[in-house]
C-alpha cells in the first residue's frame, strides 16, 4: 500500500467519521481501510482514531496531522491536473452530485455522450434533492437549484429557471382555479412539499404587484424526491410548484395546467458549485463546459412559447 493512499484514507475516514463510509467512498473494503489506517498509525508512531464498538474519533494527533494531510492532497491533486492538461488526456474518476430532477432529465442523458468523449474518464453520479456538502463527500462538482449555503464555494451559473404553479385539472374542476398566492393560504388548497432533513425554505416566494413575496403554504404531503411531487399532482393530489423543464411536457399534454398564475413563482437560480481547489482540475471543467451547454439549451426550450 503506497503512503499517498493511506493518507487518503484518513483523510475519507475523518471527514466521514467512520471506517465503512470511508471505504464505500473510496470503493475498498473495511478490512483495507483498516489496514491502512493501521499503517499509517505505524508509520508516525501514534495513534490517530479512538476505536470503540460504536464510536471512532480523532486524537489529537489525529486532529494535529489532518490539515497537513489535506494539504498533502490537494497538491498532489493540482500537479495531477497540470500535468493531465499538459497531456490534454483528462483522466480518472469525477464525482457529481445533482438534484433528482437536475440529474435525471438534464445531466444522465448527456453523460454516455461525454464519455464517449473522454474515454479515460469515469463519472459517479449521486442524485439526491437535499443539500449536499462537496467537501465531506467527496464531490468535484454539484449542480443545485436555488441558493447555495456555502459561501467559500464558487459559482458557475446557468440559468435563471422558470417556475410554475400547477395542478391536475380534475384537481383543479374539484376545487376551484385558485388565483393568487393568497388563495394558496386559504385553507381550501392542498400544496404538495419539497422536505428534507436539514430544509430552512418552508414558504413559497412569489411574485405580487407589490414585489416578490413569502407565502407560508401547507399541506398533509410531502417528500424529499421532487418527482414524487410530480407524480401526487398528476394524481390529482394538490398544487406543487416545479421548474417549467421539469414538468413542460406534463403542460403541453394538458395532464398539469398552470394556477394562482396573477403570483407566478419567482425564476430560481441553476447553477454549479466547485471548490477553489478544483477549479482547475481539467475533467471537472471539460464536464462543466460539455453540460452546461446542454442544460441551457433544453431549459431555454422547455420555456419556450408553444
């Protein structure tokens, strides 16, 4: 086992706190991962977890020579990528999370295309709707709806996506067009949720004729999968609020129709996030560029008139 991979093991075991995360993430099994903590620990001389049968945490000479790892490996990271951009043979395996909706209907499609492109790279893609955080997971990139909550990350934006209001229209035949974001609040309306552990956004934002305004809706159903929303307005079930892209074609077939649309939602940001430190990481900008062209093209047409 070389050192550089037993440091990188640390460094996946401390910032996930936990040996089997550890190894899922790195694709070894618990018994490697442990064995190269193990050496690790022999190498320096010291002990760098405390182990117990539930627990394992840092020493303080774990906490002590974790920084030190850190920067260990963003080096060799940078000479890596400079030295594959010399070569222009971008290489090696690239980790992309995405919103459920995001992922399956504007990046999934587009990835046989891109490694077909870049046959020596490999990409993991880690679907999920709530909010993700780049550096204990292990991500290059992250595409995200909406506003990021990590200020120390960069921002490569896409577009600015529509949203609408929408129903079945039996949903709508049974209870009535509502017109406003006031008539969301009303009691009479049944408003279909987006939660996840960790949501701070309980209010729908919508534009009135005095400005952008906050509507606290409610509703008995929720999901932390969008589509699952989806599927709950289909069935008549209540009023959800989605980008147009994800739903455009539920609208031309008439089987959602848009509502309250005098306080249509205000557009939401589509964007990437990345860390400084990737930012010049050859294969996470060539995916950037390949992908960002094709979301902007099919968001840009699910808005279209007609």
């Amino acid at each position: 086992m070389s050192y550089l991979d037993n440091i990188r093991t640390f460094v996946r075991v401390y910032d996930l706190g936990s040996m089997s995360a550890a190894g899922r993430d790195l694709r070894i099994s618990p018994a490697v991962t442990s064995a190269r903590i193990s050496q690790l620990e022999d190498h320096l001389g010291v002990r760098l977890f405390q182990r117990t049968t539930r627990n394992l945490s840092p020493t303080e000479q774990g906490r002590a020579f974790y920084p030190g790892a850190v920067s260990v490996l963003d080096a060799v990271d940078e000479a890596e990528a400079q030295v594959i951009h010399l070569t222009e043979a971008p290489r090696g395996s690239l980790f992309v999370a995405a919103p459920l909706g995001v992922g399956r209907r504007l990046l999934a499609p587009h990835v046989p295309e891109f490694l077909d492109k870049y046959p020596e790279i490999d990409v993991r893609l880690r679907l999920t709707d709530r909010s993700v955080d780049l550096t204990t997971e292990g991500l290059d990139l992250a595409f995200f709806i909406g506003q990021p909550e990590d200020s120390t990350l960069r921002i490569r934006k896409i577009a600015d996506c529509q949203r609408v209001l929408c129903a079945a229209p039996e949903y709508v035949q049974r209870k009535g067009m509502p017109q406003t974001g006031a008539d969301l609040i009303s009691g009479k309306y049944e408003c279909l949720n987006l939660r996840f552990p960790g949501a701070t956004e309980f209010q729908w934002q919508l534009e009135t004729p005095e400005g952008p305004k906050r509507f606290a809706v409610s509703g008995r159903f929720e999901c932390d999968d969008g589509d699952v929303l989806t599927d709950w307005a289909l069935s008549g079930q209540g009023i959800a609020m989605k980008p147009v892209f994800e739903v455009a074609e539920h609208l031309q077939a008439g089987r959602l129709v848009p509502v309250a649309a005098m306080t249509p939602p205000v557009p939401v940001q589509m964007a990437c996030l990345y860390t400084h430190r990737r930012h010049q990481d050859p294969k996470a900008r060539l995916f950037m560029d390949f992908m960002i062209g094709h979301i902007a093209k099919v968001v840009r047409n699910a808005e279209s008139p007609g």
